[in-house]
C-alpha cells in the first residue's frame, strides 16, 4: 500500500504517494520524473545517486524518504534557477568536466557541497570532498580544473576570464 | 536495480518508545539509524526484515558532550561527519577521528552512524554477494546456509568484523551504554564483541545502544592505520588502533593495541602491548612488539588481497603505527 | 575531398571552429540533468522485465518449467530459450549465442530465461518461481585448464577440444633473422582480463507498435544504451524474423561504453519480444553484478615474445605468440586474437615477424573489446621486453625505441600502411617535459626510505577504425546527411554514437567549420537507425576518421552549392569565396558578404531541397590480402608516449603512481579539449588496469561483481595526467585529425611496470601489477629467483595452417612529412 508524504525537492513542496520500501533514488526518478539523479550500483558503492540533504551530500539509493520529510532535499535539476545554470554547471561544461555525463549530477551536488563550504579549496581538498564519487571517462583532471574556475567565477572573477588549458606551442 | 525487501517503517521520536517497539514487534524488528550498512545487505537479502525501527528522529541519539576533564560521551546516533571532524575529538582522541572519517565516503559519513559503525555486521566476500550469486553457490553458513566457504571444515562462521571505529574504541577503552525495557547497563566496549562471524555481538536482542563513553583522555595519545587498497569507499583489510601512555622519563607507562579486520572481533594483542611497558619507543622495541602483536593476526581468504600479504603487512603497520608515537 | 587540410596551406589558426576549444555540444544537457539515458526513458503502460541467469558455470539443461511464474499476478509473459531458437552474434563467423541458453549454460550468469511484469518489486520473485532442472558438468576456469581438458567442450564453435580460434603467421625470413641476430631474448607475460565497467549499466527499453494492416505486424523500437545501433539492428532482425525495415534502433545518450555496448545483448532481444508478445513497452535495466557478467571485456592474455637483435639493439626478429582466456562465448574473439598479433609492426621498424595466436574457450562471461581492443595486452609484453632487452644490452631504453622508431609513410612487413607518425616527437616531447633525463641522472635522490621512485617509459600505436566492417559488405563505414533549412537551419544525421567521447561535436565542428556557422546552430539528429544513415558504431575508434570524413563530404556539396549562387549574387568568382561568422563573403575584401540563411534560400530556389550526403569507405590498399589480414589495418595510426613516474614502498609493495605525462600524436585536434579529455580518461583507466582492476573468479563464478571490490580508480588514487598533443596533419584524416580514444591507454601500463623496475630493480610480469606481488618479487629478487610466471601448457604442433606471406616491392617510403608539426600541451 503506498502513503502520502511530503517531500521538500529543490525548493518546492511535493505529495507524493510512495511506498515505503522504494529509496529516495527511485521516488524521484519513478513517482517524481526527476530522472536527473542517475545510479551505478545501488549499493553505495559509486556515489552516482548523490543528492543533498540541507546542503550536505548524501546517497540518494541508501535515503528512505519516509525519513527525509523534513529536510531540505537539492538534485541536480534544482542546481539552475530560472535557467541560469550554476557557475560549477557552467564551468564544467565549458571545460571539458562532462564526457559522458553520468557521474556528472552527482559529482556536481557534491562539488557544490565543496564550494559552499570551502569556497576556495586546495585540489587536496577537492579529491577528498569528491572521494565518494567514481568517474570512469575523466581521470578527474577537468573536474578540478572545473571546481578551480567555478570557486574563481563565484568568487567575483569575471567569467570570461576562464579559459580551457591547452596551450599551443608552434615550430 | 537492486531494491530493498518490503518492510513496515516504525519512525519513534523518544528512546524508551523504541524499545517498547523493538519488544512488540519482537524478532522480526531491525533497527536500522543511518542505513549504510543495513540497506545494502537488505538489497542482497542478507536481511529482510518485516519491520524497520528507524532511529533518525531520536534526538537523544544525537548529542555530543564533554571535556578533557570529564571524558565524552557521544550519542550512537552521531554520524561519522559530525565525529571525523569534531575539534575536542581531534584534539583528544584523534585516532577515533581518524577512523571515522576514513570510514567509505563523504556522502556516506554524513549518514552514517558510530553507534552503526561499531554493530557493523561482519564481512566475507562469500557473504556480501547478491541473492543470485549465494544462491549460485549454494549459501554459507552465515546465511541461508550451512557451511563455511571459506573453511569448509569449520564449525564456526569466519566472518571478518570489518568496522575502523571498533578496534579504536576498543583500544581508548570505552564504555558502551545500552538500553532497553528491562533498563539501562554500561559495557566496556570490549565486551560487546564475539569471535563468532555468525553471533559477532553480545548485545540482546531488545537492547538499543544509545551512547559511546570515552573516558578522559589523560595524557593517552592515539593513533589508528588502516590498510586498504583505494584512498576511500573501502573497507579496512587491516587495522591498527594503538593508544599509549608515557611516563615523564619518555617511557611508556600503559598501552593498548587492538587488530582491526583479522579475525571476527577486534584483536587485542596484551602480550605484545604488555611488552612496552617501562620501555622506551626505540625500533628495536617497537619491532619486536610489533611481531609478536602481528602472531594474533590469522587472516582467512575471505578479503581483499592474499593471506601472505596481509600477514606481512602486520607487523609493518603496527611498527609504523608505534613508530608515529616516538 | 580533404582540400581543407594542412596541405593547402592552412595552419591551425586559419579555421573558425575546427582547433578550438569548445564545450560539447551536449554539455548543458548533461550538466544540467536534462539528457536521457535508456533507463530514464519511461513510457505510458510499461513493463519492467528481467532475465534468470544461469547458477552454474556449466550444465546442461534438463528442463525448464515456468508456469509457476507465469501464474504470479503482475506477471504478463515469461520467455525461454525455444522462443528464440535463432542465434546471433557479433561477427558472422562466431554466431554462437542465443538470447537464452537451449541446451547448456556455459558460465555463472549466462541468461535462461526472460519475464516481463507489471512491477519491478515482483521481477526476482518472478525469477525464483521459473524452475530450471540442470545436470552440472565440470567447468574449465583458465587457459591451462582449458587446454589440458579437450574432452570438456565448452562451445561447439571449437573445431578442437575447447580452441576457438589458433591463428599463425610468418612474414619475412624469420629463422634466417634469428640465426644472424647477435642477442635473442625470451620472455613470458600475463595481462589478467578486466571489465570497462562504465558508470551507466546495460539497459533499454522495446516497444512494439502492432499494425494489422501491416503484413509484418507492426513495428518495433528499440532504445539501448549501446555503441553499435547498426549491429545491434540487424542481429534483432535476424533473431526476431522482423525484417530491418521495421525495426528501428537508437542510442539515447549512453553513459558510458568503453568497448563493453558493442555487442547485441540478450537482454535487448528479450525485451523485444517481451514487447511483441504484451504489446507493451518493456524496459530492462541491468544491475552492476550483470554488467560484470555481460562483461565483453578484456581477454586475460599469456604472451610469449622472444625478440633477435644486433649488438646495437636494431630489431632483426619477433616471435609473438598469444594465449587468450575468451569466456563461453565468441563475441569479437577472433578479432581480438587477429589484434594481438596484428599491430606490433606499426610502432618500429621490424623486417621479419612471426605471430601465432590462440583463443580458447572457458566457462567464464564471454570476454570482447575493451579500449585497446587486444592491443593493450602485447603492448605491455612489448615494451617491457624492449626495456629488458634495453638493459640486457646496456643500452638506454629511450635510445633503443629511438633507434627502432618506425617511419612514417611505411609498409609494414605484414602488409599495413603506415601514414602520419610523429612517435619522434612523441617521444622527444615526452621526454622533456617529465625531466627523465634529469631524473635519471640523479636516479635514487628524491627517495625517502621506505619509498623509492622510479621512472618508465612506453611508446604504442592505436588504429584509427578498422579497416574492414564486422561483416562482409562493399558499403560505407559511415554516412552523414545534412539539411540546410530555407530559415537558416542545419540539420546533421550520422549514425555514429556519442559515448562520452565527444562524436556528436565532432560532426558539428566540421559542418560548422566547412558551411562558416557557429556550431551551436546545429541541430544533431545521431544513433538513430531510421533516422540516420548507416555509420558502423563506436569502436575501433573509428568515428572522428569515418564520420569526421563523411560529414567533411556532405558539408562540401552544401558549400559548393550554396557558393555557386553566392558567386552569382554578389558577382565573386566562387574560388574567392570564404563561409565563416554565419555569411559567405569575398576574401579579398570581407564586406562583400551575404548572410548564411539568405544563401541559403537562393540555393533552395536554384537547386530544390538542400540536402547532401556524404560516405567514407577506407581505402583499399591498406591491408596484405592474405585470410587474417582484415584485423589491423587502417586508414592511419595514432601514436602515444607514455613516461610514468612512481613511488614504491619497499615495506609493503604499495605503488604509488604520482604522475603521467601522455604524449599524443592525434594529426590535428579538431576541439583540443575533447581530445585531452579522451587521453586523461584513457591514461585512468591504464592506471587502473595496470594496479587495480581484475576481472576474477573462484570456485567456478566471478570472485568480486561489484564496484566495492572491483576496483576503480578514485579522486585518491589517480594520479595527476600531463596531456602533451602532438600534431602533423594526416593527409587522410578530417583537417588532418586522428584518433584520441584507445591510444592513449595503452603505453601507460608498460610505462608504470618499466617505473616499477627503475624504482626497485623488481619486474612484475603480470598486470595488474598489485602490493602482493611487489612483495613477492622482492623477496624473489632477493633470492635471486626469477619471475615465477609459469609457461602455458600449449599444443604442439600448433593446430592450424601457418601462413607465410610478404609484402610487394612497391609499397616504398619517402619518408616525408606531409605539413607542420604542432604540439600541443596541458598541465592537469
């Protein structure tokens, strides 16, 4: 039997009947169409489902929903407002950060945990925050190079300032 | 995608209403507080529990107190975020903060528990497998089954207690506060474990640990290794949690060192810590303690990496792990 | 048709778009959460199905009964192996799969049968409900074992006990060589099998659309996450009996591939015909433990070299003989035998080469094309001979690759043709810019007991797509259609499929660069088998080459087109005529300009409907024509420099591997960002290969199918990546441009062994090269023991025709170089 609760999801208040059994992973891709949220495992083993909980990052295939009723809850669709993407949404694809785009939410959520608390982190720093998240097609390089330009961008640097580095050398 | 069993969700908001729950809804009941370890072994099937009793809104899980005078006592329910990065806990006993927060990721240290950290159920890799692949291999003596794959021939289940916290609080010497309708006792934490990989834990039934006591930290120092393949997500293959006393000559006046992920409990090797005492930390000394403590370490195939290596890496950690003392 | 390139005259900095670093086209989809993969695609009534796989690594079926499951409310159709009796696979010459095992099972996880039902919380329960009666046999888990058991046979396809495949080639006068070469060494290595493991797992979703006016039924569609729409198509027709013109396939955005979504899958066939039989959508979505089961990854491989050289190190001689573990099934097994013998004379200079190659069958997931496809394995082997023979003769191992260093615009001895290669830059650059000689002058200085440091190095070659299709055919490897809109529009269909690699933006940069528009104009039809023409699929890293071509074709009749109007119009000869910033304008004086839209409809009104359509077809003298030569030529080869820098711990044999510098020659990179994007990940994952992943197994199933205990590489653990590109334009490839996907992989691995040995005089002949085995060998070095690696129980004779072939005089070098090399590079 499914029952209703309340779900707080990127800043608007949703019912939905769910059943209890089903991960927050699955209510917001199957009851609530937010397919944004991707996984890779299920088991908490990739980090690809991460979503924040008032800001913080958590597995979204290890949440039951009965218990985040009071929380704030931030998937990747809520991360633009208006349209206006993030400066880490942005950065990360004007530098190369996405290949295939499946880590790419939940790394995302994350970095924007990383920025908000360390808004201008070490690349130490950035490998630790970003631990929890597997990518297989980066090597992660962009991905700091990304999280680099997003802290300089949300920092008051003037966003045309933030090139790709791939030098050119000519003989 | 591998989805949780069907359960009943009991979400009580006070202590003694939990274990009311936990006696009601009797065998069938789990408690579950941050879920990391418990969902995924439901999505295998090691459990299905019928019942959850969820602990996430029990705030009186949830404190922190204390002082270098008075020792503290942390809620069960405190996750391993909150403990990894505590000032007084760093300050204090940094080994704890160091095994929480090695514990898998960040975004599964902000969920997860100490309380859940040190009940973790123990592993083998013929055991944290799908339903399909231990039914594939007829089960295990742990579940479902009857015999050890590990150890064929043995009577006993040789499941590894795989938990970085529990070897440390084991090594600071904590107490464990558990309660239930029948009342309240306080354990050393010691005392919670069994070298039993089927039973590894002394706890009833009915009782909820509610609360970690440490006590002061009084001049010990601590320091905890883990040994593991990647820099996260995974679990120790060995441990070492040593925490010493010295005297005011340099000597070490009292020592503790506790094995992690060797055997289905944690391991304190007295004798090799035994050894210390009165003894300055020069490597000749902390060679041969860390020999003898490493002869407590019989590790099985049942983890990550062979036995021979993992019994060679023994006593070069706990060197190194006594060494960082000196 | 390649007037744009660096022959004309043009360096990089002439063109608009093309030399750019751009974000993909599909960034902002991705980043944003708005792209579809399979298993977000949720369609009105559909079902959620599952297959049961096989509990036993090999046994015959004795009966299966699903009735039980049938009967379970929620349930709506159940599948066995009789309703698909049609086999398929990849290559027409191993069909040796069903979509459910009829007779036999032949490894843990091998699909028996198939059910559909209205709840994805019902699917295991469905499963348990099917009874399946087995009769066990024994199962072969290894190469040894599959040899020394002939009378356990595995596959049918095996004429002899359980060998797939043996292959055997001779080229030049190879006993002469040895006999006159000063030094011979032999060595055996191991390259243990592992799995792509993207993040995103197998899934689709089937729907069939009955039509009774139809007399086929109805159609079908069918969107999976795979790299090969095109292959997948026609198997499903085949297994289906539904005719190609009523299925369509499509790729949505696909997380992930890395060689592991080449194949037709069980999966994709049963949800099909879960949908016909329902008439309903049906979506299966594979767990990771199936992906690890699905697997087609890469062979564990015993390889046995013995090389002849002079005193100088000149190679006179190579024996190369491989021993590849293929799992119960064909797949692209004998492709990837062909591969690990096919490119070891693309990379130096070898006059005479001997390859003898063996695959056999085990009871194991069928093993197939990972990145590197069968290359990655011998390259190893290769380049840690070379740097053993390198010691052996007391000769820098920089120099001894220097001195061998094939040239470009070469034949090989085994018929390929070498084109662009700028492996001396490579090399030169790579060896700069990681300070080796520096390094290795003062060797021992940056150590700091117990951690001692080492540096290695490694050169490879990748192809740039294969030169034949998977099956016969005189077609096109790759079509691309444009369609110019009276409104300024620009259309591009191609079939080729994006996996991360960047395809998609590809064909946008070349259409945008060639019709003067900005790329973000372009709307991307791709992966679409009804929809867009045939492009073979993404392997072989064959897309940039082929569908870069293709598309290069198609834009150029729209330009010629809309330039004989423009001309017209604004009274310029056509020659003088330059499309870029949206307008076509006179070069001589760029005010003269006509917009692109108005071009557009004056060539709509001149010449009907703009729409063109390009195709590439490799050439056809770039292969031997000898049976076997079709696997490993190439329209052209890319060539990669890999120096690693390590740091052992001689206490626990704990390799930490601190930097990569990667070397990448690529022609031209056509977005510099994609392309040092695909040589970081490549560069990952030959890390991860190289320490950490194993595909493994005990008592008869796989020992560790997750991503807990199969380990992938994290932020922690990877190292940092130094991208150096190289470019010299090849003459054939789009601007110039190679491949940037498979290459770069490969020298990582032999490049982190060969640090090992500098850092602690210890060589691991087995990848991955993990703490265990550092310990072992020290102790073994300190024994004075050798490496331990046992010899593969092999037949004798080996058990098929040798073929002996050479090839013509005519085929010379000159040795030239075709435009300016540019060099490229990135700091991580």
């Amino acid at each position: 039997m499914r029952e209703l609760i309340t779900l707080h999801v990127n800043g608007e208040r949703h019912e939905v009947a769910v059943l209890l059994h089903h991960t927050l992973l699955e209510v917001l891709r199957e009851d609530m169409g937010l397919i944004g949220t991707k996984h890779g495992c299920e088991l908490g083993e990739c980090g690809a489902c991460t979503v924040l909980l008032d800001g913080v990052p958590v597995l979204s295939c290890l949440t039951l929903p009965v218990e985040v009723q009071e929380n704030e809850i931030t998937t990747i669709e809520g991360l633009e407002e208006h349209g206006k993407l993030h400066p880490l949404q942005e950065t990360f694809a004007e530098l190369g950060a996405a290949q295939c785009g499946y880590c790419t939410p939940g790394i995302l959520l994350s970095g924007v945990a990383l920025l908000q608390t360390h808004p201008h982190p070490t690349r130490e720093q950035m490998k630790d925050f970003l631990a929890g998240n597997l990518c297989r097609c980066t090597g992660y390089t962009k991905i700091y190079a990304a999280v680099d330009a997003a802290a300089q961008r949300m920092a008051g640097g003037d966003p045309a300032n933030v090139h790709p580095q791939v030098e050119v050398a000519h003989e | 995608m591998l989805r949780l069993p069907p359960f009943r969700y009991l979400a009580p908001r006070r202590l003694d209403d939990a274990a009311h729950m936990l006696v009601q809804e009797g065998e069938q009941a789990m408690l579950v507080a941050g879920g990391t370890d418990l969902y995924p072994n439901m999505k295998r099937r090691q459990f299905t529990p019928p019942v959850l009793i969820g602990l996430q809104a029990v705030a009186a899980l949830k404190s922190i107190s204390g002082s270098p005078e008075e020792g503290m006592r942390l809620g069960a329910g405190v996750t391993l975020a909150t403990l990894a990065n505590h000032p007084l806990l760093m300050q204090l006993y940094p080994a704890l903060a160091t095994a929480a927060g090695s514990v898998s990721t960040p975004q599964l240290r902000n969920a997860g528990t100490i309380g859940g950290n040190l009940l973790l159920d123990t592993r083998c890799n013929y055991y944290n497998q799908t339903e399909f692949w231990r039914h594939s291999i007829g089960y295990c003596m742990k579940k479902d089954g009857d015999v050890c794959l590990v150890a064929p021939g043995s009577p006993r289940c040789w499941a590894i207690s795989s938990a970085d916290t529990a070897p440390v609080l084991v090594s600071l010497d904590a107490q464990a506060r558990l309660l239930s309708v029948r009342g309240e006792r306080i354990v050393p934490v010691r005392a919670l474990f069994r070298d039993d990989g089927m039973h590894p834990y002394t706890k009833a039934a009915d009782e909820i640990l509610t609360e970690i006591i440490l006590p002061p930290a009084a001049g010990w120092r601590s320091v905890y290794l883990k040994l593991r393949r990647r820099g996260s997500f995974d679990f120790p293959i060995l441990g070492v949690a040593v925490a010493l006393r010295t005297a005011e000559n340099g000597t070490v006046a009292d020592a503790r060192i506790v094995l992690g992920a060797v055997a289905s409990h944690p391991v304190e090797a007295t004798d090799a810590a035994r050894l210390l005492i009165g003894q300055q930390l020069v490597p000749e000394v902390i060679a041969e303690v860390a020999t003898v403590a490493a002869r407590r370490a019989k590790p099985l195939d049942n983890a990550d990496l062979t036995i021979n290596y993992r019994k060679q890496i023994t006593p070069v950690f706990i060197r190194r792990a006594l060494a960082s003392f000196a | 048709m390649n007037k744009l390139q660096a022959e004309s005259g043009k360096t990089v900095q002439a063109y608009n778009v093309i030399g750019t670093p751009r974000p993909k086209v599909d960034a902002y989809a991705k980043v944003t959460g708005r792209a579809l993969y399979a298993d977000d695609i949720h369609l009105p009534r559909m079902l959620y199905g599952k297959l049961l796989r096989s509990p036993h690594a090999h046994a015959r079926i004795l009966s299966i009964d699903t009735r039980r499951a049938a009967e379970l409310p929620g349930v709506l159709a159940v599948l066995t192996g009789a309703d698909l009796p049609q086999k398929f696979g990849i290559l027409p010459s191993s069909q040796d799969e069903h979509a459910l095992a009829i007779d036999k099972v032949r490894y843990v996880g091998d699909p028996v049968a198939a059910v559909a039902a209205l709840d994805p919380d019902i699917l295991d329960e469905a499963c348990k409900l099917i009874d399946v009666e087995y009769e066990v046999l024994p199962a072969l888990m290894s190469i040894d074992e599959a040899l020394a058991h002939p009378e356990v046979k595995i596959n049918d396809e095996a004429r002899i006990g359980n060998i797939h495949k043996a292959v055997s080639y001779e080229f030049g006068e190879i006993d002469a060589a040895f006999a006159a070469a000063d030094y011979i060494r032999e060595d055996w290595f191991y390259y243990e099998g592992n799995n792509h493991a993207p993040l995103e797992t197998h899934a689709c979703v089937a729907q069939w659309e009955p039509n009774p006016s139809d007399p086929v039924g109805g159609k079908l569609t069918l969107w999976s996450s795979t790299q090969t729409p095109h292959y997948v198509h026609r198997e499903l027709s085949k297994v289906l009996g539904v005719p190609q013109s009523h299925i369509r396939v499509i790729a949505p955005h696909v997380g992930g591939g890395f060689g592991g979504k080449s194949d037709p899958f069980s999966h994709e066939i049963c949800a099909c015909e879960l949908s016909r039989r329902t008439g309903r959508p049906v979506k299966i979505t594979c767990t990771r433990e199936e992906v690890f089961l699905i697997h087609r990854g890469r062979h564990p491989v015993k390889m046995w070299i013995k090389t002849g050289v002079r005193r100088d190190g000149t190679l006179l001689a190579m024996h190369f003989r491989s021993f590849l573990d293929g799992g119960a099934y064909g797949s692209y097994g004998l492709a990837s035998t062909y591969y690990t013998g096919a490119l070891q004379t693309v990379t130096y200079k070898l006059p005479c080469y001997k390859f003898e190659g063996m695959r056999l069958f085990t009871n194991k997931p069928p093993c197939g094309p990972k990145r590197g496809h069968g290359t990655t394995q011998p390259r190893y082997a290769l380049e840690v001979h070379l740097d053993k023979l390198a010691h052996d003769l007391n000769i820098d191992p920089v120099e001894l690759r220097r001195h061998n260093l094939i040239e470009p615009n070469t034949r090989t001895v085994n018929g390929l043709r070498v084109t662009s290669c700028a492996l001396d830059e490579c090399l030169a650059q790579a060896i700069e810019r990681s300070g080796w000689n520096a390094f290795q002058a003062r060797k021992n200085a940056t150590d700091a007991p117990p951690l001692r440091r080492g540096m290695g190095i490694a050169a490879s070659s990748y192809i740039c797509g294969a030169g034949k299709p998977i099956y016969w055919n005189n077609l096109p490897h790759s079509a691309v259609q444009i369609r110019l809109d009276r409104g300024g529009g620009v259309t591009v269909y191609c079939g080729a499929t994006d996996i991360g690699q960047g395809s998609t933006s590809v064909l946008a940069a070349i259409a945008a660069e060639v019709l003067g528009i900005q790329p973000e104009r372009i709307h991307l039809e791709t992966a679409d088998t009804t929809l867009t023409p045939v492009d073979l699929g993404s392997y072989s890293s064959r897309v940039t080459f082929m569908a870069g071509n293709a598309a290069l074709a198609a834009a150029h009749k729209l330009q010629q087109q809309l330039f004989a109007v423009v001309a017209e119009h604004l009274h310029v000869p056509a020659e003088r005529l330059h499309a870029a910033n949206d307008g076509i304008y006179d070069e001589d004086d760029p005010g003269i300009m006509l917009p692109f839209a108005q071009a557009v409809q004056l060539a709509e009104a001149r010449f009907g409907a703009l729409v063109a359509a390009g195709s590439y077809t490799p050439p056809e003298d770039i292969h031997g024509d000898y049976k076997g030569a079709g696997v490993g030529p190439s329209p052209a080869y890319s060539y990669s420099v890999c120096v690693a820098q390590v740091a052992v711990d001689e206490e626990t044999g704990e390799i930490t591997v601190e930097k990569l510098w990667l070397a990448h020659d690529v022609g031209l990179a056509l977005n510099p960002l994609l392309v040092a994007g695909q040589v970081e990940g490549g560069a990952y994952m030959g890390y991860g290969e190289a320490v950490m992943e194993q595909q493994v197994f005990r008592k008869g199933r796989h020992k560790i199918p997750s991503l807990l205990d199969y380990k992938l590489a994290t932020t922690i653990d990877t190292p940092e990546i130094e991208t150096i590109l190289i470019e010299i334009p090849d003459r054939e490839g789009p601007f110039g441009g190679k491949e940037a996907g498979q290459g770069p992989l490969n020298p990582v691995i032999p490049a982190i062994a060969n640090a090992v040995y500098n850092a602690i005089g210890v060589r691991i002949d087995e990848v991955p090269i993990t703490p265990d085995k550092v310990l072992k060998a020290l102790k073994t070095l300190s024994q004075g023991k050798g490496t331990g690696l046992q010899p593969t129980h092999s037949p004798s004779p080996w058990p098929t025709r040798l073929i002996t072939w050479q090839p013509e005089e005519d085929l010379v070098a000159d040795g030239q170089r075709t435009g300016p090399v540019s060099v490229r590079g990135g700091e991580s």
